[in-house]
C-alpha cells in the first residue's frame, strides 16, 4: 500500500507518553504511518489506545513526544506544538475522526445535509445549490437514500448514522481518517456492510487511517498493520496477517485466542 | 448615598433620590470602559458587571445601563419598543430616566441625542451626533448551534463561522428560502459575525449609519458595538441572496410603502390592517399631510 509521490511517512509519532496524574495513559509510542496505509491499534479496554488517539488528533495534549504530519505542501509539522488555529483547520480539512457513538460525532438537531455540508461551509463554501449536491452525493455514497437529505439524524437507524458521520467527515477529502471504534454497538450485518463500504473508500479514495478498535475481526478486514497495547505500552507491532496468525507477545496470544470462533 | 452623589457630575435639577442616571459613578465608568473596547473591536462582545436593575431580566436592563452610562444631563432621550413610543416598556423606561436623570425626552426621533431601542431601527436615518442603544436578549449569535460558552468564545476568537451558514442551510432546506426574519446574523468588519439584537432583517442594511450604534445585554452581561459607518455584511449564500423584506403594502394611516408594517388584526372576521411600526415616522408623515388608505376614516373618527 505504500505510495510512490512522497516517500516519506504521512503521520510519524515520536515517543508519544500521556500520563493521568501518576497512571499512564500511553507511554512512548512510536511508530510511522505512510499514505494510504491503514494502521490499527488493538488493545483491551483501559489499555490507552484512545488515550493515544485522542493525542494524535489533538483532542488532548501528550505530556511529551512529537505527532510529525506531512502538510499538502509537504513541509512537516509538529501538531502538539502547532498553534491551535492551525490544528482545528487540519480538524476539518486534512483529518477526520469518526467517534465510536454516532451522536459525538454528529449534529443531531441538524438535517443529514447539514451534517455533510457543515466541514464544506466551514471551509467557505457559500453556494447552497453546490453544497447539497455535494451533500447529496456523499448520502449516496454511503448509502443513504437522496430523500432522506432533510431528516434529522435522529430519525436515522445506528447504522445509517454511522454512515451519516462518515460521510459528514469524508466531504472535504481528508487524507488521515482518525476511527474510535467505528463499529461499537453495531450489530453484526450492519457492521459487516459498514466495514465493506469503509474498505471501498479507503481504497479510493487512497485514504491513510488509524482504527482503535478491540475487534480483531475489524483490524483484519481493514488494517494493513497491527499495534498491540496493553497497559499504555506498544507490546507487538506487525503486518496485521502476521501478528494475527503468528502472535510473539504473551498477551496478543491471549488476545487472539480469547476470539470466540463461530 | 450622599458620597456617591458628590462624585457624580453636577446636576442643575432637583435631584435628590438618586444619583444622576440611577447608576454609581464607579459603575458606569466600568460599563463605559466595556462601551469604548466595543467601539474599538466593532462586533465583539465585551463582558461587563452587569448590575441588578430595578426592573426584570428581559426588559431591557442592558440598554438601561448602557443608556444610564451615556446620558449627559444635556441630551434628550427617546425610548422606542417595537419601533413604538407608547408601548409599556417603552413608557417604563422612559419614565425611569425622567425621573433618575432628570433628561428631557422626547418622541422625535430628529430631536434625540440619545435613543433607546427594542427590535427596531427608527425609519428616519440617524445623523452622527446621535447615539442609538440596543436592548439586547440574547448576544450570541451562534447560542442556539453551540451551546458551550466556551466553545462559542473559541469560535469567535478563531474566526470559526461556519456553523453559522449551517443555520441558513437548514432554513432553506427545511422553507425553501431563509426563513430568518429577525435577529438576522451579520459580520462585522470582515471580522466578528455579531447577533444585531432581534431587529427585523428589513433592519439589517440600516446598521451601517452615521450614529454610534451600542448594544447592552444585561442578563448575559455583555455589551458590544458598531462605530459610525462600520461595514456590516447579512450573511448568506452566494444562489440565496439576503433581501431586506416586509410586509408587501403601504402603511394603511400614513400611506407610506418604504417603512416597516406592523400588521394589525381589527376584529373577529379577519379584518386586518397594517400601520408603520415606526409611530413617531408615521405620525410625522401624517402631520405633513400623507394619508394612507384607512387614514382618513381615522381622521374623521378622532374629529
């Protein structure tokens, strides 16, 4: 999956530690991330992967450590030490974070048209005839019917919300997708068809992203390479086939043979 | 009581209740600091210390003390609500100032240096050496989108306005048009996007004008402020065009087809009448000999 345009890594993180008080959030992660890559972080609950998550996408500050991204003009900046109005134009521009719960992530009291166009008009679209076709477009991509534009979120089923918010987040064509759980507290076809329409736009839309998850099945679908935590620390990093089907560390062991098989 | 007083600016009435405009001199110094940093960051909102008014939240305690720490006792006050001179908040606060400042007041709007307002710019325009005070009930635009104070301060601080847009988008999704038709929000300068009080959105063109503009929100305890000919831009989109609208007729007393109407039910069949909102511009007009289609009758009945 690695592209030949830049050789350099999209997202590198350079000893990356958050600490809550005296406990450890995250300690010292490491690790690249190349465009077009899928990277996910599998890890029991509590075992900080999204405490590191929410330090890569700036929603909290890490105690020590660099988060190096790639700018489209390809400079390289440190976002923990990048002004916060900088950060929140990457926030809706160049990344996306779709949050585990749907509602985090969405405004419920707005129309599904106004989630999608909300990034657009933030970024200064000001043609309302534009946004909703664009609106609209997105709906469709993500398979949600054109007569549905005007409902409220509310009205809408988990999956389709899901969706709604992945769709609102993709709209202004982000190169780093930041994913808490996508699939938490979906059942399972609704999860598989939600994973299959998330490998499509990966893939075509050449996305680089980084998906917490504590379901393996997800990372195997969708993650190109694995990072195990367990209590803030990184324990086993590896192509995800690899660490899957050959596990090294004592808990990743436990962790793959912990998946109930059907 | 008394030390107050001998502080405050000598006043040549009776006075012997209050000190002159009801509020301590430290105060209005403070709200006249708060006036000043409005004036020079056009459309931002400035916190200030609100004080408890002898009067309810909602009734216009942030126009009052912003009114009591810009009158003189030279000026001559008018105080509209609606556009109207007779209504109960305009009468009230009216009153309040005769008798804690002592001020001539009027309902010229050309005789007025300083004049208070709820939801309303005077038709007749304002010349510089006027000053027009906003009762203000709500000071942030974006409240209803984003409820954290904290976030809306971030927001403004960031120039973050998107969310602003998101507003009329529902509007014309959901009425096929931008249903806003008062409280319309506009920009600043270029820079802040300001809530212009619940004004009607036939309003908005007149907030570029000659006169000091100053807006006082006593329950939210902010004040903010246009400086004279400040450029204020209605926000919208580029294919929904914003269009100052009003009721499509003439003023049925004064005949006037260039003012804002209020729209007047007359009896249970349905019969309506509308009638400037404005009563000093319309009342002019028919001193002047402007008779509008049920004026006349009027005339006759008064007679």
């Amino acid at each position: 999956m690695i592209q030949g345009e830049t050789n350099g890594p999209l997202l590198s993180v350079r000893g990356v530690t958050h600490m809550y008080g005296k406990r450890i959030g995250c300690a010292d992660v490491h690790f690249d991330l190349y465009p077009g890559e899928v990277m996910g972080i599998v890890g029991e609950s509590g075992s900080g992967k999204s405490t590191l998550l929410n330090c890569l996408a700036g929603h909290l500050v890490p105690d020590r450590g660099e988060v190096l991204f790639e700018m489209r003009d390809g400079a390289v900046k440190d976002t923990v030490t990048m002004s916060e109005p900088e950060r929140r134009m990457l926030g809706r521009t160049d990344w996306a974070f779709v949050h585990q719960h749907a509602r985090d992530g969405l405004r419920m009291n707005v129309s599904a048209g106004g989630n999608v166009g909300e990034r657009l008009m933030a970024v200064g679209a000001r043609h309302y005839g534009g946004i909703r076709a664009e609106a609209v477009d997105w709906l469709d991509r993500v398979e949600i019917a054109e007569s549905r534009v005007d409902d409220r979120p509310t009205q809408f089923s988990g999956g389709m919300q899901q969706r709604l918010q992945i769709a609102r987040n993709l709209v202004t064509g982000p190169r780093l997708v930041f994913m808490d759980e996508p699939t938490g507290g979906l059942d399972v076809s609704v999860q598989a068809r939600l994973l299959d329409l998330l490998r499509g736009l990966v893939r075509e839309m050449g996305l680089s992203a980084i998906i917490v998850t504590h379901d393996l099945a997800v990372v195997r679908l969708l993650a190109d390479r694995l990072m195990v935590m367990k209590d803030g620390q990184v324990v086993e990093t590896g192509l995800t086939d690899q660490v899957l089907d050959d596990p090294q560390h004592a808990y990743t062991q436990l962790l793959v043979s912990s998946v109930l098989q059907v | 009581m008394m030390d107050l007083r001998e502080n405050g600016p000598e006043t040549a009435t009776e006075m012997t209740d209050y000190n002159f405009a009801y509020l301590d001199e430290q105060t209005k110094r403070m709200i006249r600091r708060a006036i000043l940093k409005g004036l020079a960051i056009p459309g931002y909102q400035v916190p200030f210390a609100s004080r408890e008014m002898p009067m309810p939240y909602g009734w216009g305690t942030g126009g009052v003390q912003v009114s009591a720490a810009t009158l003189t006792p030279e000026d001559t006050f008018k105080v509209i609500d609606q556009g109207a001179d007779d209504t109960t908040n305009a009468v009230s606060i009216r009153k309040f100032f005769e008798r804690t400042a002592g001020v001539a007041t009027t309902e010229e709007t050309s005789k007025a240096s300083v004049i208070q307002t709820r939801h309303r710019i005077p038709e007749e325009p304002l010349r510089e050496d006027q000053i027009l005070v906003y009762q203000v009930p709500i000071p942030e635009p974006l409240r209803f989108l984003e409820p954290s104070e904290v976030e809306t301060r971030k927001m403004h601080s960031l120039e973050e306005y998107g969310l602003m847009h998101v507003k009329l988008y529902e509007d014309i999704s959901r009425h096929g048009a931008i249903a806003t038709a008062y409280a319309y929000p506009v920009k600043v300068e270029g820079r802040y996007v300001m809530d212009p009080s619940p004004i009607p959105k036939f309003d908005n063109p007149k907030l570029e004008m000659a006169a000091i503009q100053l807006f006082g929100a006593g329950r939210e305890q902010r004040i903010y402020a246009l400086p004279p000919w400040c450029r204020v831009v209605s926000l919208d989109f580029e294919d929904y065009p914003f269009e100052a609208s009003k009721a499509d007729a003439p003023c049925d007393l004064c005949g006037a087809d260039d003012s804002y109407l209020d729209e007047v039910i007359m009896d249970d069949s349905g019969t309506r009448m509308f009638v400037c909102s404005d009563t000093d511009y319309c009342a002019s007009r028919r001193a002047a000999g402007h008779v509008g289609a049920q004026g006349a009758i009027e005339q006759e009945g008064a007679a």
